[in-house]
C-alpha cells in the first residue's frame, strides 16, 4: 500500500470513530433538547461548517482552471459545474429524505420522550450496528430500479437480518420500539444514498459539497417547523445539549465530512465503504465507554453478524 493510500484509509478510520461516537451525542442530546430541536440545530450548524470547505474547493478549482490548457480531448469532456436550480433542486429531495432518516434514527434514540410512552428507546451502540443495514439495503432496494445485486448482497442480507433478531428481538420474538424506529431510519438513509446515485454521477467535489451544504439546511429547516409545531424549545435545553450538538454539527458534519472528501481521492472505493462501515463498531464502544451501555453475549454476536454481513455486501458487490 503506497502512502497516499495509507493516509487516505487512516483518514476514513477517523472519520467512522467520529460519526459513532455522535451516536452517544445523539443520546446524550436527548436528555435536554426534543429530536427535532436536535436534528434543527446541528444540521444548521452542518450547513455552515461546510462553507468553508466550499470557499477553499472553489479556489482549487479555478486555479486548475486557468492552469489547464483551453484544448480538452473530445472523448474526455471536461465537468461543467451544477446549475443553481438543479442544486437547488437536488437540495430539497435529499434534504426530505435526510430529515426522514435522521428523524426517525432520533425518536428512536430519544429515551426521555419514548420512556414517558412506555417504550424502550435504543441505545448508541445498537443503533449504530441497526443504522448500518442501509449498507445491506441499497443493493436491494436496487432491485425495484433495475439493478443487479450481487451474491454478496444476498449474503450480507441474510446475515444482517440472524444478527438483528440476536440484537434486539427478545424471546417473544418482538423488536423494541427505539431499535424499530432506528430500522426504519435505516430504509430512509438507503434511499437518500439511491437517490444520490441517480442525481450525482459526474459531479465534482465542489457541487457535491456544495449538495450537501443545501440537504443539510433543507434538512434543519424542516426539523425546525417540526420541533416548532411538537416540541417546546427552551434556552435551558439548548444550553444542556450544547457540547452533544457542536459536536453531531461541527465534528460529525463539518470535520467527518471533509475528511471523507479529501480522503476518498486517494481511497479504493472497496475499503472505504468497509472502514466507514465500522462506525457502528465506534458507537458500541462509545456507548460503553460513556454511557455504561452493556450488550450481552448473544447481542455482541447479532453485531458481529450485522457488520460481517455489511462488509461481505462491499467486497462482493
């Protein structure tokens, strides 16, 4: 393995620790702040962490501009930058699906609210393994637009689904309702990624920044007239929630993210889905670390078999 090599998978390790342990952010946040009041802010705060990574991209691109020579070969056409309408565009159907996801991966971990109904709410570490189906499910869910999957898929489906029921079914063969609604996040995080797939072949780093920067802010807007119409937000809360979402906006958005970008230049495409796969591994370990979370014998095994089938899924796509 070269150095650029090397650098590039050490970055993508940083990158899964930082978002698995935004899953113990996540539940800590929940202890103060509603999940929509949550999602508001620190997708707000996303949204602004990128611009400058936005600025710096700019500047590298036209510098590349005016140092390549006028003359482009015909069968190689240079990239033309997205129009604003189609960012725009792109923007609000991601953004609708990103808030869909992050919604329902936030009930799921919001204790205080699930508690007070009855239900048991998920914990950082399950939610994390749950979370990392949408790995299993995009193949699948391919299937309805045409696509292939592979052996692979169908494997790492059906060790997904043995290391779920270990993970969160009890011996009545019911799901607890936080680890349901994670679940069902998961399905919502596979089509934000389809639809990625569909609207984004052959756009450049700039614009596919500069997409994100949008999806998040559409996605803050949107959990913002949610949490105005359900939940009651308060200065008290937002002061108790603040280091949990600094953290879930800046290190889990803005620093995660850019990593990843700058990451993925250098990285097979292979790894790189393999060792952002092990974020859910970081958020079982932060969830013991942080929060006392304790997984039995049978449930380590369910997570063995979820990431075991996740990984399969990338190596045999």
């Amino acid at each position: 393995m070269n150095s650029r090599a090397l650098r590039a998978d050490l970055l993508l390790f940083v990158t899964a620790a930082i978002w698995g342990f935004a899953f113990v952010a996540q539940r800590v946040g929940m202890d103060h702040v509603g999940p929509l009041t949550f999602n508001a802010v620190r997708f707000a705060l996303g949204a602004a962490a990128l611009i400058p990574l936005i600025r710096v991209m700019e500047r590298q691109r036209d510098a590349a501009k005016v140092a390549t020579p006028v003359a482009v070969p015909e069968e190689a056409p240079a990239v033309s930058p997205a129009s604003t309408s189609f960012l725009i565009k792109g923007g609000l159907i991601l953004g609708a699906a990103l808030f869909l996801g992050s919604t329902f991966q936030q009930l799921g971990l919001a204790a205080p609210l699930l508690e007070s109904f009855g239900f048991a709410p998920s914990t950082a570490g399950k939610a994390g393994f749950i979370t990392g189906l949408y790995v299993v499910f995009v193949p699948l869910m391919g299937l309805a637009m045409g696509q292939r999957a592979g052996l692979g898929s169908w494997i790492g489906c059906v060790l997904a689904v043995i290391g779920m029921y270990l993970l969160s079914f009890s011996g009545s063969f019911s799901i607890d309702f936080g680890d349901a609604l994670v679940l069902v996040s998961a399905v919502f995080w596979a089509i934000h990624v389809l639809i990625i797939g569909k609207m984004c072949p052959g756009m450049d780093g700039v614009d596919a920044v500069k997409l994100s920067s949008v999806q998040f802010a559409v996605c803050a807007i949107l959990s913002l007239v949610g949490a105005l119409l359900t939940e009651e937000i308060t200065m008290v809360g937002l002061s108790g929630a603040a280091l949990p979402i600094l953290y879930g906006g800046l290190m889990s958005v803005g620093v995660a993210y850019t990593l990843q970008v700058v990451a993925q230049r250098d990285a097979n495409s292979a790894h790189a889905a393999i060792i952002l796969s092990l974020e859910s591994v970081f958020a079982a370990i932060g969830g013991f670390l942080m929060l006392g979370e304790l997984l039995s014998i049978r449930a380590m095994i369910g997570c063995g078999l979820m990431l075991v089938g996740m990984i399969i899924s990338q190596l045999r796509p």
